[in-house]
C-alpha cells in the first residue's frame, strides 16, 4: 500500500486506454491527458502501458510507501524529492519501505506522472480504473486523492535502472506558446472562408476555466457560413447551435463565440458545433499548457495526424530507454 501523506491538486489515478464503450452512458474515456509521459513512465517501472498511474496537476502529492518498489515521475517538472532529498524525472528510482516521495509545484508545463511498479490495483470501474470525477467512479472511491487514503498496488518485477533518452521526451518547458495542430471538421461548413482565415492566423488564449472536461479559449469572433443561417428552426437560434449530434475526441466545440476544445473527461454529444478536432497524439500538449498560455492552431489532414499518432507510439517503446 502507499498512503497519501498530501493529495496535491486533484490528483487522480489513470490507466489507458481508459473507459471504453460507455460515452453513450455518460461515461467518457478520461485516462490520462499527456499519455506520452504517462507510456513512459510505466516502462521505466516494468509495467505494460495499461497500468494505472497517477496523473497530478500543478501541484503534486506526498506519498509514503510501506514496501520497497521503484518508481518513476514523468512530465511536468514538479522538482520531486524523496525524504526531502532531490531526484531525477523520466528515471527509474529506487524506493525503501517507509520512504516518502513529494512533488511541489509545477516549474513547467502543468501535469506530472507517478508510477510504481505493479501498478496501482484499484477496482476496475466499467473496464477501467480511471478517475473520472464527475461521477464519482474509479481511482480511489471514485475522486481526486484524499489525505490519509491508502493506494493499493500490484505485484512489479525487477527492473534495471533506466532514464528515458532526452531525445524521446515531449518537449515540456515553462513557455507561453503552442502550436496545436488540428483537421478540420466535423462541422468546419459551417465557418465561412474568413472565418477559417482569422481562426488559423490568431491568437488563442487558454482561460484558467479549463479542466479535464474541456479547454476554454479566449480570442476574435468567429463569422459563419450561410448554412448557419439558413437551417430548421430544430438546429436553435445562433449559428453555432446545430440539431444534437456526437462530439469527437478532441472537437474544438464552438459554444456560441467560446471555442471549448473536448478533452478526456468531455460529453459524447450536445448541440454545438465543432469546426476542428484536435488529433489525440498532440493532447500531450493541451495537457501541460497552463492558463493565460498562448495556442496558434496550424491545419493538417487526417493523414498527417495519423502519421503523428504512429510516431507517438514509436517513441512509448523500450528503445526510448538507456540505462543508467
């Protein structure tokens, strides 16, 4: 077991690829948003890529744990340290029973990761041990880590030491701006041409009202195509609102003139449309973007964003790991 000493803010237990099959239920896929860092992080402990890991954001735990393991902290730099001593991230790092890892602030980027060898064996939800918070389900009586919790953990093995190659980590520094790539569609008719125009060349701005639901952004208004206008009075009254229909992994969901970009806990369906979608594989930087931080959207095809997903999944492999 491993007991929370602190919980940090919200943070919760993911696994990948998540809860799968129930959207149409009201439950989302959630898992965890940067599943770059979190990949890695399960093969410097040994474990497949379907363990179930911490996800922590901005501000991390303490853990103390009752039993020798390894373990390993990936993503956002909270300057971890165990028994207040400084450790190194994307390592393999021993751990003695009584020992405590803590993890302060984010120095960079928003969303750290913790893995421990075995796993954490909390009780599947719904095929999945992900948290998702606003039902209550999964992770540790189905919210963010309390104080005085115990984690329960599966049986690791024995690894050897290991970092991951510089070359192979996402690209996590205390920075103001990011390029998101994005396809159009589902509903890019909608948008006319100048729209299209002003949504590629501006400046879009990331609201503090952002969470694992979606992603609010501030920027210039959006103008529509005629069929924005010209529909059945069943689409609703502004040109965003169209008849109920599926929402896609990552739409840029258009609610009025506030672009939302749907991320892991978002709704399967609702009335808004969504001019773009967010490819999966750049959710790593949706994850470790922080508020009043600056996205410039740059369109790519449906090719190109598979062509990303495959490189992701090329970089989550044992060939990202040197020893040490």
């Amino acid at each position: 077991m491993i007991g929370v000493v602190t919980p940090g803010l919200e943070t919760s237990v993911q696994d990948l690829p998540g809860r799968i099959g129930y959207w149409e239920q009201g439950f989302p896929p959630s898992g965890p948003m940067d599943s770059w860092s979190f990949r890695l992080a399960n093969l410097l402990v040994g474990n497949g890529p379907e363990a179930a890991a911490l996800e922590c954001q901005f501000i991390g735990p303490a853990l103390r744990f009752d039993a020798a393991t390894v373990i390993a902290v990936t993503g956002a730099d909270m300057k971890p340290k165990l028994d207040g001593q400084p450790i190194e991230s994307w390592t393999t790092i021993p751990v003695q029973a009584g020992q405590v890892l803590a993890l302060g602030s984010a120095a960079a980027g928003a969303r750290a990761y913790i893995a421990i060898a075995g796993g954490i064996d909390t009780p599947p939800v719904l095929g999945s041990r992900s948290t998702f918070h606003m039902a209550g389900v999964g992770g540790v009586e189905g919210y963010a880590l309390k104080a005085g919790q115990a984690l329960p953990v599966g049986r690791g093995r024995a690894v050897p030491r290991r970092r991951v190659r510089r070359d192979r980590r996402p690209e996590i520094v205390a920075r103001r701006d990011w390029q998101i790539e994005v396809v159009r569609g589902p509903n890019d008719d909608w948008i006319d041409e100048e729209g299209h125009r002003r949504f590629f060349a501006s400046d879009w701005k990331l609201q503090a009202k952002s969470n694992r639901t979606g992603l609010r952004l501030t920027g210039p208004e959006f103008t529509f195509a005629p069929r924005a206008y010209e529909k059945r009075p069943e689409h609703g009254q502004h040109p965003s609102n169209i008849l109920d229909h599926g929402y896609p992994l990552g739409a840029i969901n258009l609610a009025g003139q506030t672009p939302i970009i749907l991320v892991n806990d978002a709704p399967s369906t609702g009335g808004f449309i969504n001019p773009y979608t967010v490819p999966t594989a750049t959710f790593w930087k949706l994850a470790q973007s922080r508020p009043g931080d600056i996205y410039r959207f740059i369109e790519i095809d449906i090719e190109a964003a598979q062509t990303l997903r495959r490189q992701l999944d090329r970089l989550c492999s044992l060939d990202s790991l040197e020893p040490i």
